[in-house]
C-alpha cells in the first residue's frame, strides 16, 4: 500500500519500526502487538538502521505512559470524547480497546489519514479526519458535551510556536486535558542535524516554552521527565547512560510529557 508521504509524515514510520522493534524484545515496554504487522504492509518501510537508533526505549516509555494516562482518564470516564492529534499509524485506539460510550478521533494530514484508512478496518464509535491539528475549522465535528482527553505524541514539536498555540488553545476549550510531549529549546536546535532529519527534510519548530506561553489563564499542568521515565524502564549499560544524561545541565527536560487542563468539559 503506498501513499507519498512528505517530510514529518515519514516520521509517523520510524514510531511504527520503534514499536516493532520494543514488541520483539525480551523485555518490551510498550509491548503494540499491531506494529510489526501494519509495518509488514507498508510498501517502503523505514530503515531501521537510521530510524531506530537508541531512541527505541525513550519513544516507547512515552508510548507507555501516555496510554496509561489515557486509560486511566477513560477509567474515570464511561463517555468521553478522545482526540489523537497526529496519530499517525499508531495503533493507540486498537490498544487501548476503548468502550461504547467513548467517542474516538484519529486525526492527521491528508495522506496520513489516506494510507491509515488503506491499513486498519472501521471501528464502531471512532472517526478518521483528514485536516491540519493547525486548523480550528474541523473542531465543529467534535462533541463538546464530553469530557475530552486530547493526546498530542510526537506532535507539538513540529509546529511552530503560532501552531502550538492554535492546537493548545482548541484541544483545552471549552475544558477538557491535554496530554503532550515537547522537547527542550535546546533540542529544538539540533534536532535538525540528525541524519534521519535531513532524510526527511523535516526539524523541530518549537519547545515545552511554547506550550507553556500557550496555556489559557487558569489552566494546570503536570510535567514528567520522560528521560527518567526511560531509565526506569531500561537496564544495564543503556539505562546507567540515561541517568547519566539526565545529570548533565538540560537533560532530564530535553523531552517532558506535560499533562494540561482547564476544568471540567460538560457532561461530567
């Protein structure tokens, strides 16, 4: 199945080469049963050996936990709305197996949404949408009569900080929690030397500061070090080499998850 994907859309198949690859570890941490198969039907997949790197641990343990923020909102909730911003192929709906009353969007760039539906079969109660996560216009198709969880992975970071706002401000109104990940400025400034970058003609155009100016009056958020988070989930020589990073100025915030919320949607 091929759809000509354009600079960050590629980089929605090095996640799926990552998950693959935690999957048929011995110790997964994340443990997606769908990654190894959506990625066999990709015509062109990635090159594990520039994709994959040592970022394996780090992109999965932020798999990790935000599905567990997730599961643990949808714990709390019997009807909600979810929104995945840039979901890209992730099989996060497919995990997380959400029930009846769980309204779920799936939403991301027009050849993205293109190949996903190509990919996955129709599921009762979830909804693909091809749009920008930059364009407020879609948001009309959502209910707002729901908690609303919206998890942006992998995303903020490539918007610039305009984008950010835009996103941030549509994901938090009228209320609900927003579970993102965003990168140090100082990560946003070589991201673009990695060769996987030039690969893909693509960096990173914004930081956590972004997302922090574009938070509403008000609002809450709780931040994880997802550094830390990775080192307690790995051993040996790879985790003694995190908690190591983590010690030198700037690296334990060089990828945070940051949980956000303006009070509660309607609908209780």
């Amino acid at each position: 199945m091929t759809v000509e994907l354009r600079q960050e859309q590629r980089t929605m198949l090095w996640t799926l080469a990552m998950h693959a690859h935690d999957a048929a570890s011995a110790h997964p941490i994340l443990g997606d049963g769908f990654a190894a198969d959506l990625l066999d039907r990709v015509d062109e997949p990635p090159d594990h050996g520039v994709s994959l790197g040592g970022s394996t641990p780090l992109v999965c343990t932020r798999a990790k936990l935000i599905d567990d923020a997730a599961r643990a909102f949808l714990a709390a909730h019997d009807e909600a709305v979810v929104l995945h911003l840039g979901c890209g192929l992730d099989s996060r709906v497919l995990r997380l197996d959400p029930g009846p009353g769980v309204r779920w969007f799936d939403v991301d760039q027009e050849p993205v949404i293109e190949l996903r539906r190509q990919l996955y079969d129709e599921r009762e109660g979830a909804t693909t949408i091809a749009a920008s996560v930059t364009d407020p216009t879609w948001w009309s198709e959502v209910p707002d009569d729901l908690p609303r969880l919206v998890l942006a992975e992998g995303l903020l970071m490539y918007l610039d900080p305009e984008g950010v706002h835009t996103a941030v401000t549509s994901a938090l109104s009228p209320g609900g929690t927003l579970v993102a990940d965003t990168v140090a400025p100082w990560v946003t400034r070589v991201a673009g030397w990695q060769p996987a970058m030039w690969a893909a003609d693509t960096g990173f155009g914004s930081s956590t500061a972004d997302l922090v100016a574009a938070l509403p009056p008000g609002a809450r958020r709780e931040e994880t070090s997802l550094v830390d988070a990775t080192a307690t989930r790995t051993g040996g020589v790879l985790s003694t080499a995190v908690r190591l990073f983590a010690l030198v100025p700037g690296g334990r915030d060089a990828m945070v998850l940051s949980t956000s919320s303006t009070g509660s949607s309607s609908g209780g």
